[in-house]
C-alpha cells in the first residue's frame, strides 16, 4: 500500500505529480486518490495529516481487499474433493434428470450410521 500520508504532505507542498512518484514511489493513480481525498474532506494542512488513524486511511483508501465482515466461510474439503472428482469423470456426460432419491447423498448418509 502506498504511503498515502507521506503523498497528501507532498500534495499539500504542491509537488508535481512525477516528483511525488519519484520520492514517495507510488503511482500516478495512488497520487490522484490521494488528491480527492484531501479536496473531499477539506483537509488544507500538514496537521490535519499527521491527525489522521490508521482506520481513517483505510475508510479512505480501501483497495476491495480485505473482507467487511472478517470471518472466513468454513470449506468442507472432502465435499470439494468428491465435486472435483465427480466433476473430472463426467466432465463430458450428459446431465439427465432423474425422479428419486440423490444416491450420493443416501450412500454418504448410510455411511455415517453406526453398524448393528
């Protein structure tokens, strides 16, 4: 990530746009969001920049990385790997549907009954 602190200083001291991708080593596009942001939030002063958090950065310069919401899906890997399988053997197959029960699903679940 770019050192956009560094690049709204520099901004602020009206550096040229190649000077500041020169000493901060960003790009011209990293310079241009840096831009907006200081003409949206009327930020006028090297104060004002130093002031800023580490989540005010990031709310003003996400990248669409990272999740909103932080948790991970859990992925069960044997149904991944039994798709993968399946998928690789019919790969050309027709798909035909058929009446009844799904015979993966009855044969997983007879599977994970106790023995009498």
């Amino acid at each position: 990530m770019a050192d956009y602190r560094l690049i709204m200083a520099l901004l602020l001291q009206e550096q040229p746009y190649r000077q500041i991708q020169v000493m901060a080593g960003c790009s011209h596009r990293a310079i241009s969001r840096a831009r907006r942001v200081l003409d949206a939030e009327h930020l006028t002063t090297p104060e004002q920049i130093h002031a800023l958090t580490a989540e005010d950065l990031e709310r003003f310069f996400t990248d669409g990385r990272r999740s909103v919401t932080g948790e991970f899906v859990p992925i069960d890997i044997d149904k991944v790997i039994a798709e993968s399988i399946l998928n690789r053997i019919v790969s050309n197959a027709e798909i035909v549907q058929l009446n009844g029960p799904n015979m993966r699903r009855h044969t997983a679940a007879a599977q994970d009954l106790p023995e009498s």
